[in-house]
C-alpha cells in the first residue's frame, strides 16, 4: 500500500518571538515494513539533522530572529508493507521498561493490567488488554490535554490516541513489557480520528508488535511509523521552546491518502 503525506502546522503569537528552537520528528525511515519513496520538509529556514538517543531522525530548527509566526510542512509517499505483523530494528528493548511521569502506573492501571492478562503475556493477552482499554477509556477530544497522565486519562474514563496509548504502555510495563511509543500517520476514513496518529509497539520474544487502542487494531496494516520513545513527550512529530511571543495559536492539517 502507497500513502500520500502532507502535513502543515502553522504558529501564530500574540507578540512576536523573541528566538525559538523546534524539535521535528517529522521524518519516516526505511524499515522492513516501509519503504521510503520521496520525502521532503518545508521550513523557514535550514534546519540541523541528527539521530535521537532512540533513533529516529530529528531536525533541529533554531529561529534566532524576531518572528510572529512559523510554518512547518511535510510531504511525502511512503510504501507500506501491510501484511507484517511484526518489526525488528537492532536497538535495545530494556530501556523501554522504565515508567516516564506520562506512563507511570497507579493502582488502578496495575490491578486492570493484571485482570485484562492473568498470567498471560502474550500477544492474545495483550490483544485484550486493548480491547479492555477501548472499552473503559471513550475516544473524546477535549476531555485530556497533552500534559494529562496515563493514571489522569484513565480515572476519567476517556481520552484520545496519546491517552490510550500511554495507557496501554503503563499495563505493558507493568506486566514486566518492554512497550514503546510510536507517533505517525493513519489512513483513515473515520473524521473523528486524526490522521496524525499514536499508537504502541510491545517486544514479544521475537519483535516488535503493534496495538493502536483507539481503533483496536493490533496489526499496523494502515500505519506510517515516523518516531519512537518512551512517551508522547520523546516521539512528537513537532516539539519548541521559545523566549517571548504571548500566548501561542497552533493550527495542524494532515492529509493521508492511498
């Protein structure tokens, strides 16, 4: 399957920006499940390249100059390999055990992730922990923002892909799983859904799989994978700090298209 990206997010302030730095994880990589086929970045200015501690390509855009308002793009066709069903990529599984202050896990989340799964750890036991999740936390945008916890997301009962997702990696490490999260792409007719999407990846003995709680898809058959991290904060495609500019309009359109 052959999808289409464009993506465009626009800044706008109150006052102009003093200087501002913005950290892009906007940029897919070759992998046994895709392949890249064009993929280009539309920024104000040249932005430095690099790989993160968890491999992904980071672009580091720096504006020292006065400005009111930034505009970041994206666009690009990437082939994905839709019949895999899991993923091999040579780094190390252990880091992601450790809980971050968005995934870590509160009584609640650990009794659930141990009702959904007994003494399963495998991909069936995990496939009802997702349905578990989807069941007890409703897709609602506006009920969570991006600072919300995991714990926070579940109390409330509801939530959208980062909440579920961060949800579902709070379960996974409890049980003893190393669990990542995944930002990216989802094709998708559903207009409540965002095609700018997060989802998880679990390693189960023999690779990595996939568990996108808010469509209850445990195959990423629709999925373009752009980064990796333990949380949301590590693997947003678009990340800044600035110094000025009064309160911050952010306005994002996503386009996937087969």
């Amino acid at each position: 399957m052959k999808l289409s990206i464009r993506h465009e997010t626009t800044y706008s302030y109150d006052n102009e920006v003093r200087n501002s730095i913005q950290y892009l994880r906007l940029t897919p990589q070759e992998s046994e499940r895709q392949h890249v086929i064009s993929w280009e970045l539309g920024l104000p200015r040249p932005a430095r390249a690099q790989v993160d501690p968890y491999g992904n390509i980071l672009h580091v855009l720096t504006m020292e100059e006065p400005h009111a308002s930034i505009v970041i793009s994206a666009n690009g066709q990437v082939e994905i390999d839709d019949s895999r069903e899991v993923e091999h990529d040579g780094h190390e599984v252990l880091p992601y055990l450790r809980f971050t202050r968005l995934t870590q896990a509160d009584d609640a989340l650990r009794a659930f992730a141990h009702e959904q799964c007994r003494e399963r750890r495998d991909r069936n036991g995990l496939i009802d922990l997702m349905h578990g999740l989807a069941d007890h936390m409703t897709y609602l945008p506006g009920s969570t923002g991006v600072e919300s916890t995991a714990a926070e997301a579940f109390a409330g009962g509801a939530g959208v892909c980062q909440d579920h997702t961060h949800a579902f990696l709070a379960c996974s490490r409890t049980l003893g799983l190393p669990a990542r999260y995944v930002s990216g792409y989802l094709l998708t007719e559903d207009s409540a859904h965002l095609a700018s999407h997060a989802w998880a990846e679990v390693w189960l003995a023999d690779g990595w799989y996939s568990f996108d709680v808010s469509n209850r898809l445990a195959r990423p058959e629709r999925h373009l994978k752009l980064a990796v991290g333990l949380d949301y904060l590590d693997a947003c495609p678009v990340r800044g700090v600035r110094r000025g500019g009064g309160c911050e309009q952010m306005h994002a359109r996503v386009q996937v298209q087969q």
